[in-house]
C-alpha cells in the first residue's frame, strides 16, 4: 500500500515524498529504508521508492509503499482492511491513467473470484457490448478489455521463451525477458524500485506465525552479503483467495526440498537489521515451479 505521509526516522517526523526527496538530495535523509508507518503505536517499515535513482533515470517520483506487517494497534492498518473488504478487486495494481496498449499484456494479480476474463489467461482483444465491472465501477457500453496473465502464464511464457510486451503500472512497457530478474549475486543499487519479477532455487520454511522463503544466492548491499528471504504471515494465508498458497498446501510445501520460487516485488529488496529481504505483498505475488531431479 502506498502512503501520503510516512514517519522519516533521519527528522523524526512526518512528511511527504516530496518533502523526502528535498532532504535526501541535501543529505538529511540517508537512504530510501529510513521510514516507518505513520500510525500510532505501528514501526512497519516503508520504502520510499526511487528516492535514490537520479532525476533523469526516473519513470516516477519517488512514493512511499509499506514493505513490512503493521502491528495489530495500528488505524492505518485497520483502515486497509475496510478498504479491501469494500472492494473485491483490490489486487488490480493498475489505474485509470494506465491506458489502454493494444498489443501489450497485464499482469492479473486480483483473486480467482475477481479476475476479469481472460485468454491464455484472457480471451484476445475484444469488445464486450455487455455493462462489466472494472476497478469497483459499472462501465456501461462497449470497450476494449486488456489483455491479462497471471503470475503462472506468465512464468510458463518467459520459460518457453515467448516474446512478449508487458504494461507495468504508471510506468509504461517492458519485455517480458527484462520483467525476470534471477537472484544471483547483485548489488541492491542494480536494482529499480518498479515492478519486476525476482526468482532463484528457494526453500519454504515453516515458521511460529508464518512461512520464509529463503533464496540459495546471494545479494550485496555494501559489506552486506546474504542470501534474500521473504515471509509470509498466517493471517495473510488465511484472507487469502489464492488456493496454491493455503494453509494445507503451504504445509506440505515445506518440506526441505528447493523449488525455483517466483516472486513479484513492486520495489527492490531491502536491506534490514543485517538482513536482505524482498517484500511479498500477498500469496498471489508469488508462485514455484518443480526442480528436475
């Protein structure tokens, strides 16, 4: 989720990523991980995307996005929930100011009982004369639909090596090739805080609260070298419409045998209390395939 205001831990206050990107370029604020929700009694981390990427490199200004569990006190948590449980397509990551790209795909991040029709995942490019439901409103008449795939096809697309164009979210195309980003050694500063697709051999884990998944390589981030972990909380596996990543399945998924694991990432992985972590947003970020034996 993306905030107006985030709590800057370099000026103990709370500002806007306007006002951070100011006190970043005069050296006040000291990396893009420096923030906090701004609710009361709530240390979520926030990552004030872009913040670090030179002004001529940037598709976006900078913007805050939450990367980690809000306590349980927290209101800005609460009113999260609200909001998802007034709209069922709260997993569609894209606006009304991304326009309609006639030969492009878009990634379907919404739940089974959301998803807009689709071939392949979504049937071709077509014009519907019935009224549909988009992003919560009624659009009556006819209109272009945009072609979707979920995270599955297109894993099954960039593995068969189909060429393909994909429409990220306020930030223009990509080729489905440069969408894939393998773990395998990088600097965190290689990487943009836009939306890419991280994968490598992982392992599931079952934990007190949840389930890591930690990556067989490594990254860096200055003398930091670890391999990256994401988690996932119970109480996202168990509001979650995503059938792959229940609890029954999760449990027989941990069982000590690698898997080359996908995952969605709207930012670059983090760096926190000595450790690099990429933020899974829900289990419909994040899917698997076999190893070979």
């Amino acid at each position: 989720m993306k905030l107006e205001k985030a709590f800057s831990e370099d000026v103990k206050l709370n500002i806007t990523a306007r006002q951070a990107d100011m006190k970043f370029a005069e050296g006040v604020i000291q990396s893009k991980f420096n923030f906090q929700c701004p609710g009361k009694n709530c240390d979520a981390p926030v990552t004030c995307a872009n913040l670090d990427r030179p002004l001529e490199k940037r598709k976006r200004d900078p913007y805050y996005i939450i990367v980690g569990e809000h306590s349980s006190q927290c209101n800005i948590a609460k009113d999260i929930d609200n909001q998802k449980k007034a709209s069922k397509t709260t997993m569609d990551i894209y606006k009304d100011s991304d326009e309609y790209i006639d030969h492009a795909i878009r990634i379907n991040l919404q739940p089974p009982s959301t998803k807009r029709l689709e071939s392949g995942d979504l049937a071709k490019n077509s014009e519907y004369s019935e009224s549909r439901i988009s992003r919560g409103r009624v659009i009556a008449g006819k209109r272009k639909i945009q072609r979707t795939k979920t995270l599955s096809s297109l894993i099954d697309a960039y593995l068969a090596k189909e060429s393909l164009i994909v429409q990220l979210p306020e930030t223009g195309l990509i080729d489905l090739n440069n969408l894939f980003i393998e773990i395998n050694g990088q600097n965190l500063a290689d990487f943009e805080d836009e939306f890419r697709i991280y994968y490598g051999k992982a392992w599931f884990n079952k934990k007190e609260h949840g389930y890591s998944i930690v990556f067989d390589k490594t990254l860096t981030s200055g003398d930091i070298i670890k391999r990256p972990s994401t988690y996932i909380p119970i109480s996202k596996l168990e509001v979650s419409g995503f059938k792959r990543f229940n609890l029954d399945t999760l449990e027989r998924t941990a069982d000590n045998k690698p898997k080359m694991v996908f995952l969605i990432s709207e930012t670059g992985p983090r760096v926190k209390d000595g450790h690099i972590n990429i933020w899974c947003e829900s289990p419909e970020y994040l899917d698997y395939r076999l190893l070979e034996k």
